[in-house]
C-alpha cells in the first residue's frame, strides 16, 4: 500500500514559514542581544568581568546597582532626563497638534510639499548641528539652560510628530467637525472637544516616541550642558565613568540598565498604542 503523498502546497507553506521565524529569530537576537548582554555585565562581581564568556553569571549580584542609586549621581540624571522629557512631550504636542489639524483639515496650495518638507527635517542628523548650535547658545546665553534645550528638543521631535498626528487625524470622520460647526462650534472647540479625545489612541503613540527620542538624546545635551548636575542619563551615563577608580565596567552597565528601564517600561504599558496610531491613517484611506 503505497503511503499518502504530502501536499507540495504546504510543504511549500511549511518552508516559508520557517524562513520567516528564522528571519524574525535572528532579528530578536541581533537587537535583544546586546541589551541581555549588558544586564548580564550589571549582575556579575568583577572576578567574573574576564573570565569565559557566559551569558548567565555564576553568582549574580545586585550590589552594582545599589553603588549606582547610592554612590553617583545617576537619580540625579534620571530626574534630570524625566523633566526634558515632560518639557519635550508638552512642548511638542503644542506645536504638532495644530500642525497635524491644519494639513489634515485644510486645504491649500502645495499642501503635500509642505508636508514633505516638514518631514525632510526629520531627516538633519544632531550631529551636524551640535557645533552650530553650541556657537549659538553660546552667543546669546542659553548653555546650561534648560529653557534653550527643551526648545532644540521640540524641534527635533516635531516633524516627526506632526506627520505622525496628520495620519491619526485623517481618520477622525470629517462629519463630525461639520456637525460640530453646525452647532456653532468654532474651530479650536472642534479641535479641543472633539478632535483631540477622538485621537487620544494616536496622541498617546506620539508621547510614547517623543518620550524615548528625547530620553535617548545624547549629542545635543552633550554640546549644550557642561554642568554634571545638568546631565540627563544618557550623557551621565558616560561622565560617571569618571566616578570610578578601579574596575568599573560592572557600574557603567548597571547604569546603562537603570537608564534604558523607564523607556522600556513605557512602550511595554503604552505599545497597544502604537500600532493603532500608525493604522488610523492607512485604515481611512
């Protein structure tokens, strides 16, 4: 009795489906890896720093980052990097909230080659302009100050969030701004009261991003403060190397970890809403 021959349909779906979990695999252990690798460093004792290279150490230890909370300044810089945060998101929602409204509601002339150059700023590198700014900030007194930083910060994430929002927006149903406006509502009513509770899903996707970009800025605080008490946790991260008197790469991935845990944290609770903010605008469509 000859045996049952196996689809060549699904084999076929067999194989492509194992080509892309061994593509996805790969892609979680290239971006995972390092980040296990760096809370490996932060729970070992420093006779465990150059021995054989093993992911899980023989005797963890959270003593490194009790030396990190207790004996440096990093709740200093972490205090430090939640207040830039607070100003960024708030000032940053302030300008593409209205930004958003005006490209998804209006129309006017060269309305997408606006929108595209908005975005093309998105695209300028830090790098290039921490020297230029530096110059500036110097010039008019704005070092170590951040009234001057939060507003580089806001110009850094609003493009970004402006062609965000105009997607979200785009999927709030036009009806309801017409009855809105029927009823007498001006346009900032219709804005405030119904517009903004409709796309508070795509609203809070855009904090989250504001949020991380701003927390993981390094250039443009490293350029713009030269006061260590000044310092959010990505510069102070590097500069409490200088802390340290013997062997220190156990700290400095403890304060790498203690650092990255906030942003984590936010996209774990908040990450439902990502997805959703970045359908809104294709779903319209």
């Amino acid at each position: 009795m000859n045996a049952p021959k196996i689809d060549d349909y699904f084999i076929r779906k067999l194989f492509t489906n194992s080509i892309i979990v061994a593509v996805y695999a790969l892609l979680v252990l290239f971006f995972l890896g390092p980040v296990l690798w760096i809370v490996s460093l932060a729970l070992r004792t420093p006779q465990e720093l150059f021995g054989a290279p093993r992911l899980l150490p023989r005797n963890p230890t959270l003593e490194n980052f009790t030396y990190i909370l207790t004996r440096t300044q990093m709740p200093t810089y972490i205090w430090n990097s939640v207040r830039l945060v607070v100003y960024s998101v708030v000032g940053t929602l302030a300008v593409s909230i209205p930004s958003a409204y005006s490209f998804s509601r209006f129309s006017f002339r060269n309305k997408t080659g606006l929108l595209l150059i908005v975005l093309l700023f998105q695209m300028i590198s830090p790098v290039v302009i921490g020297i230029p700014l530096f110059r500036y900030f110097a010039s008019i007194g704005l070092l170590n100050n951040y009234f001057g930083l939060s507003m580089v910060y806001i110009a850094i994430q609003t493009p970004f969030a402006t062609f965000l929002l105009k997607g979200v927006l785009d999927g709030v149903p036009r009806e309801l701004d017409e009855s809105a406006h029927i009823d007498g509502a001006s346009r900032f009513q219709v804005l405030r009261a119904i517009i903004i509770p409709s796309a508070m899903s795509g609203i809070a996707s855009a904090v989250i991003f504001i949020s991380i970009n701003s927390w993981s800025q390094f250039i443009i605080p490293f350029f713009l403060l030269n006061r260590n008490s000044l310092y959010p946790v990505a510069v102070g991260v590097l500069m409490a190397q200088g802390h340290f008197t013997d062997i220190s790469i156990q700290y400095v991935a403890a304060a790498s970890v203690v650092g990255l845990l906030p942003a984590v944290i936010l996209v774990l609770f908040l990450q439902k809403f990502i997805l959703s903010a970045l359908l809104a605008g294709a779903l319209k469509g």
